[in-house]
C-alpha cells in the first residue's frame, strides 16, 4: 500500500499564509498558488518551446495574465472586442516536484485561461478545455519527473479574436494552482452542503464525495465538523465506508443546529463546514467550506422572498474586465466595486453571461450580495458579432458554438458544482438571449401571424424558414436544466429571454422555473395573467424610470437586473469607443450621474444629488446606449438627464439646468446661502427634481426635505478655479501584503482644495520600492490612446492607480505622481 500522506496538518499550516485568501482551491489536498516566474509568447510557435530563459522572444509575466489588454487600441480590430487584439499565445514555467512526494497525487487546477487553452507537461499533451470561463484540473501524477525541473507549457488560442460580444481577454487570466494530495482524497469540488429551515431549526445536508487512486480498498472515516464565527463547533457527524479499489464513493450526512444565525444581505453569517478524512487513525485529507442558513422563496404573485422577508432585487448585470487591468482578476479590485454598488443599494448581481472568478462568489457571500450565476451566452449557433461599431457595419460570426455539443454540459455541470456551496448564488441561468429573434432562430409569429397575446416582433425581419427552428429552445433548456438539478436542486433555474413572444411559442420558459425578461417590461402584466404560475422579473433592463415602476409597482415581478452595473470593455460603439457605457459606475469603480440616480430610487438612507447641464444641450452622452436613452428621453418632453455631472463652472448668466436625484419628498436650492430654485415636491413621473437658473460662481447646494418640509439631507457642488495640485487618496484596505493590490484615487483640486471636475491633466506615476504598475484608469470611454505606460489623463478630474506589491514584508513602497504645473502627490506603503 502507497503511505498515507501524514504530514498533511502541518503542510496545510505552513502554506495557510501563502494561500490566506482561500479563493478558487478545487477543495481538496494542499493547494498552492503558481502565479509567478512564468514565461510568456505572444504567437504560435510550431512546438518550438524555448528553454532559454534569456530568450528575448519570450517574456516574463506573472499570473493573473491578460495579453490583449496589453497591446495597443486600434480601429482596425473589432468594436466587440473594445478594438484589442486576440491571437495565439504561450506560457511556460519550470515546475519542481521533490523526491519525497513521490506516492502523492499531484494535480494542477487552472481557475480559467480565455480559450481553447491545451496543457502540456514535459512537451506531452495532457490534455484541452475550450471553453474560457470554466475552472479545472489536470492529474499531472503519471507526467512529473519528481526531483527535476518539470516544464509546464499552456497553448492558448484565441485566434478568433471576435469570438464574443464583449470584451473576454486573452491568456491565463485567473489564479493557476498546483495541489498534492494523497491517493485518496475527496474528490474535486466534492463537498457539498445546502440548508434547510424548518420551525427555527436549521438542517445542513451534505454529500461528501471520495476518491480512490489505489488498486487496493480501503476502509477510511468520513467526520464532519459545522463551526460558527465563535470557532464553536455547532454540530458534528462520521461516518465509516470501505472504499474499492479504484473507485469513488458519496457519503449523505445531515447536520442539525437549534436556531442558527441566518446569512441576510445586512448581516451576512457564514459558519464553516470542515470535512477531514482519517485512515488507519491518520488525516490524509480535508476541506473547509464557508456555509450557512438561508430561506428563498419564489412566487408568481408576490415576488421573491429572502428568509421569508419579502423583497424587491435590485441587481445589476456585470463583466469580469475591471478597464485597464482586462480580465485579470485580483479580488481587492472587486471587493471595493462590489462595495461601491452595495452603496448604491444594489443588493444582486448577474454574471452575464459566463461563469466569473471563484473570488467574486466569495466577496458575494462576505458582503451580502444576491448572485445569479449565468453559463452561456450562445447554445449551438453563433450571435452576431459587431466587427465596426455596435449595431453597425456587417457583423461577424464567430463564437464558442462549435464546442457546445461536446463540452456545454459539461461546463454546466462545472460550473454548478464548483458554485454551489455559495450562500449568495440564488439562481443559476442557463443562457442570455439564446432566442434573440432571428439572431439566430426563427418562428412563424415573427412573420405577424396571430396568436394568442397578439404580440408578433414583426419589426426583427420577418419569419424566415430557412433559419434554425425556435422550438429546439425548448428541448436543449430541458436538457440544461437536468444537468443543473443533477448537481444541484436547492435553486431555481432561469434564463434572459430576448424573444419573449417568440419563446412562448416554444417550450422555452415553462423548462425554466424562473423567466427572466430582457427589456420586454410591456410583456409583464399580459404574461402574467397568460401565464398564472409564471415567476417573472426583469434579466436585463434599461436605467429609465418606466422600467423601475414597472418592478415597483407590480408585486408580483420580483426584481430586475440593469445593464449595466459597471462600464465595461467591448461592444464599443464606433471609434473611438473602448466599451459600453450605461454603467453605475465607471471603468475606474467611480460613481458616475447615474449611479446617484439609481442611489435615489434604491438606497433607504437619504440621499441627494446635484449635476448640471447647459439649457441648450444635453448632459454628455458620449455612448450609442445613452444616446439612444438621451433620445428618448427628448421624445417624453425633455426630461430631465440623469447623466449630469456636478460641474459648476459656466459663463456667468448662462442658462443651466440644475437636476437633483433624490429620495426626498420635497427639495430647494440654494446658491451661496440664497434661495434661486423654489421647493419642489419629488416628480415621481421621472424620478427627477429640476431646475433652469443663470449662471453664477459660487457654492450650489440642494436642501432635501421630508414630507414635513424639515430638512434631512444636503449636497453641494462648487465653482473651482485653476488646477493646482494632485490629491491622492488610498482605496481599500490601508494594510498590504505581498502580491497584494494596492488600489490609490486621485483627484485634481484647485489652491482651495476644491474638485476640478473639467480638468484633463496628465498624471505620470513614478514608483520606488518593490511594486509593479498593473495600471492607470480614469474612465473616459473616448480615449483610445496608450495604457501601458506610467502616463494617463484623468477624466472629470479623477483617476486610479493600480499598483502590486512584491516585496517582503516591512519593505516600503513610494508612489509619486506628477503633473506639470501642478503639486504633486506621494503615498508610502509598508508591506506587511
């Protein structure tokens, strides 16, 4: 028999800080990451792999690893792509096994690589994952030469650089592990655990699956421990099994605790479930896995309900770029977006449309935040692909629906059960506007034949016969959704349907036990008497008034999700355009007009808001999505932008709209302590205070009343001079650790302190001490010049500077930025 792996506790505790974030383990052994010392090739190169590492056709990087956000913006590459690159590249990085692990099982386990991605080790093809958003592993056991360098070389193809409608980045773009185990083991993601509330008594099921590499059995026990924020362990079962030779087994366990404390979006409560196997009284394995007690509840007249409180969603939908870094991942940049969203009183988010980070769920389940977790955006056919600006030009076709038949289920399934022991996944989707009318399938009642509910969408081209035929949704949803129920039947399954009409021609929505509507809120009430057991909300909706009092104001819609949450790149309009542009906020994770606007409807705090805009004109709309909004909003009587940005700085005299978001009952506004706009009750029609007032310089303030006219919230903007000076201010957690991101806001200020909101100025970044510039971002979805050097523009006055610290702990990092004619800043970090 192969020796047990014994020392496993103390290997566990020595790389414990290593690894102290825990993101993205596939659950079993002892993981460790391998983000550094790789070597990186941009294009393909006949099997040819270097081993010079002086080679200067390669380069050195570090994981996570984006090429394409790393080369420059050029018109002539796809708007859907925000006009960046794909093409073929590889990496390699000398892997050492020692001698001594020699009997252990040695797995590497890649948290994503965009796409079509081939491992191999020592120069032998271990094994394919085409798909760019699903997380895996390889046993690299039979490959290792143990004692040597083992070189691990990873082919990535994104050749088919317009293969998706948004941004998807390019290379090993998330964490790379590598994980030691011992021949028996619990198997990936094999721990499994789903509550159950019953009369205050709370019930954790769990499945616990594992695995023998042995040809010989084995008897091992199976012991679970459920540990609350106090290191209390609250519960606690074995169980005994014999396990055959090479084989695998699952274990049912149920965990019982008395009034157990719930997990909830304003008191987000995770206890641990710690699984340990033992053989021959010795531990050869285990797993902690955050967990807790939630109720959903989901019903066709009232909504949707959160641990039996009944509630509106209020999500967002989001990509995994974060502007200049790409699709690399670093979970301090997420966690201060999510934080800035909650702020605003989002309390969901929908991951359109792919799988993201194991780090995002993570952050989700710490900060209270609903997720529904979305698979695909295309099944067996490919979408339009806009190659010159969106909705413009003639469209490509390229995708990821050549892999579909083969590996679509399978990637569910990954998906689902690397997933699904987060509280904060609610919902799991299986597809976006896989039936957008005739993009690609197709149905007689696009042709204006009537039917029952007498809604045609004759406006998408008509019925064209020779197109795939809609009723195949029906069956390839069934066969999604068996997958998912397979591994997970504690949540409900969904999809954005685009072609509502059509679709309910087919057996599309009644596979689905949720149906998400995307921008159809004229479909609700005639659905929802149609279709009286149809649990509806909104996918996918646009930022205007209408389509939130069409979710206010119908119970019986739970919730809806806005496009977008963040400014993300691809799906660019015409040059120059990096991405789209209908975020809350920016591509920086700044607050833009309209994310105070959503701030107004959604948050239960007061809130106010001031942004103004020339009479003559429009608040700027620099986006084909807010020109369309802007468009409509002209149509409805020029009402009131919500994309105003708190600029007071005009010609002195010019005529101004002043618009205030807010959740007020009344509000007035003063300039420089006098009254100029008279108290006006909230106008729910628009959800926007207004008024029109010559120019003056001064201090602006709005007063926001209560329905008793006494004041209870302020806000004011105010005219600045010249800039002056570069003000800095740290982001995040003010601690930092080796690897970790170091996130800095600036904002240029005029001599009294005072925003410049209407300033441009060049920023340089100088840094002194062991830190590497990830990159500078200040939001401006219009500049298309140069992001991998040390120089940005800020836009509207502000920036933010992402560094990575790679020292030890107690060196010091300096971070100067400068600009001409202006002081400059300097922060100082410690590394801990």
């Amino acid at each position: 028999m192969i020796k047990s792996f014994k020392n496993i506790t103390l290997l566990l505790a020595s790389l414990s800080i290593g690894c102290s974030l825990g993101y993205g383990q596939p659950g079993f052994g002892v993981a460790q990451r391998i983000n550094t010392e790789w070597r990186f090739h941009l294009g393909d190169t006949d099997g040819q792999l270097s081993k010079d590492q002086h080679d200067r056709a390669w380069s050195k990087v570090q994981l996570p690893h984006d090429w394409s956000v790393k080369y420059p913006l050029s018109p002539s590459l796809a708007s859907a792509t925000g006009y960046l690159p794909g093409g073929i590249g590889w990496y390699q990085k000398q892997l050492s096994v020692p001698v001594e692990d020699q009997g252990k099982k040695i797995f590497l386990y890649f948290e994503g690589v965009y796409n079509r991605s081939e491992v191999f080790i020592n120069g032998k093809s271990i094994g394919k994952r085409p798909n760019g958003y699903i997380s895996f592993s390889y046993d690299i056991t039979p490959y290792i030469e143990f004692g040597k360098a083992n070189t691990v070389s990873v082919r990535v193809d994104h050749s088919q650089s317009a293969d998706s409608r948004w941004y998807t980045g390019s290379g090993i773009y998330r964490d790379v592990w590598i994980v030691k185990s011992n021949p028996i083991h619990i198997d990936q993601w094999g721990v499994y655990a789903y509550p159950e509330l019953k009369s205050g008594k709370g019930s954790l099921h769990s499945e616990v699956t594992v695995v023998n590499s042995q040809n010989t059995s084995s008897p091992i026990l199976i012991k679970q421990e459920l540990i609350d924020l106090n290191s209390k362990i609250v519960a606690q079962k074995s169980h005994k099994l014999t396990l055959a030779a090479s084989d695998r087994a699952t274990i049912q366990q149920q965990l019982s605790v008395a009034n157990p404390q719930l997990w909830s979006l304003a008191n987000p409560v995770q206890y641990t479930l710690k699984t340990t196997i033992w053989q021959d009284g010795q531990l050869i394995d285990q797993s902690e896995v955050k967990t807790g007690f939630r109720t959903f509840t989901f019903d066709p007249n009232k909504g949707f309900a959160l641990n039996g409180e009944w509630m509106k969603v209020k999500g967002v939908c989001i990509h995994h770029d974060a502007g200049v870094l790409g699709a690399e991942v670093y979970p301090e940049v997420w966690r201060q977006r999510l934080l800035t969203l909650k702020s605003l009183g989002v309390n969901a988010i929908r991951t359109s449309h792919n799988p993201q980070a194991t780090s995002l769920y993570t952050l989700c389940d710490e900060l209270g935040l609903l997720v529904m977790n979305e698979a695909f955006d295309e099944w067996e056919f490919p979408k339009r692909k806009w190659l010159q600006g969106w909705n413009f030009g003639t469209p490509g076709f390229q995708g990821t629906y050549d892999f579909f038949e083969e590996w679509g289920e399978r990637d569910l399934a990954d998906m689902v059960k690397r997933d699904r022991n987060h509280l904060s996944i609610f919902a799991w989707s299986i597809g976006n506007e896989v039936d957008y009318p005739n993009d690609p399938y197709s149905h007689p009642i696009l042709g204006g034949e009537k039917t029952e509910g007498g809604f045609t969408q004759a406006s998408y081209g008509g019925y064209k016969k020779d197109a795939p035929d809609a009723m195949r949704l029906g069956d390839i949803a069934k066969k999604l959704v068996a997958v998912v129920k397979k591994f997970d039947s504690s949540r409900p399954v969904t999809a954005g349907l685009a072609g509502v009409a059509m679709s309910n021609e087919t057996a599309y929505p009644t596979a689905l036990d949720i149906a998400g509507y995307n921008y159809t809120e004229s479909k609700y009430q005639e659905d929802h008497q149609r279709y009286p057991k149809r649990i509806i909300f909104g996918s996918e909706n646009r930022h205007d008034m209408a389509a939130w009092q069409a979710v206010r104001d119908q119970e019986y819609i739970f919730g809806q999700f806005l496009w977008t949450g963040i400014d993300y790149l691809g799906e660019s309009g015409r040059w120059p355009s990096r991405g789209f542009y209908s975020g809350l906020l920016d591509f920086a994770g700044f607050i833009k007009p309209r994310g105070y606007f959503r701030k107004a409807l959604w948050s239960d705090t007061p809130t106010a808001y001031l942004g103004t805009y020339p009479l003559s004109g429009r608040a700027g709309a620099t986006d084909v999505w807010s020109a369309l909004e802007a468009e409509e909003g002209k149509r409805k009587n020029e009402a009131p932008s919500m994309d105003a940005w708190p600029i007071w700085n005009y010609q002195e005299g010019q005529q101004i709209r002043v618009v205030c978001y807010t959740n007020s009952a009344h509000a007035r506004l003063e300039l420089n302590g006098q009254l100029v706009g008279q108290e006006k009750t909230y106008d729910d029609r628009s959800g926007i205070i207004f008024w029109d007032i010559p120019y003056a310089a001064g201090r602006l303030e709005v007063v926001g009343l209560d329905q008793d006219h006494k004041e209870i919230v302020r806000h004011a903007i105010q005219s600045s001079q010249r800039p002056a000076a570069i003000q800095s201010t740290r982001v995040g957690d003010p601690k930092v650790h080796h690897d970790g991101v170091i996130q800095i806001a600036l904002q240029i200020v005029d001599e009294q302190g005072i925003p410049v909101v209407l300033s441009e100025d060049e920023i340089t970044c100088d840094i002194v001490g062991n830190g590497r510039l990830l990159g500078m971002e200040a939001g401006n979805n219009a500049d298309m010049g140069d992001y991998t050097d040390n120089k940005q523009r800020v836009y509207h006055g502000k920036m933010i500077v992402y560094i990575q610290a790679s020292g030890k702990s107690g060196d010091q990092i300096d971070v100067i930025f400068t600009a001409p004619w202006l002081k400059s800043a300097r922060v100082q970090y410690t590394i801990n």
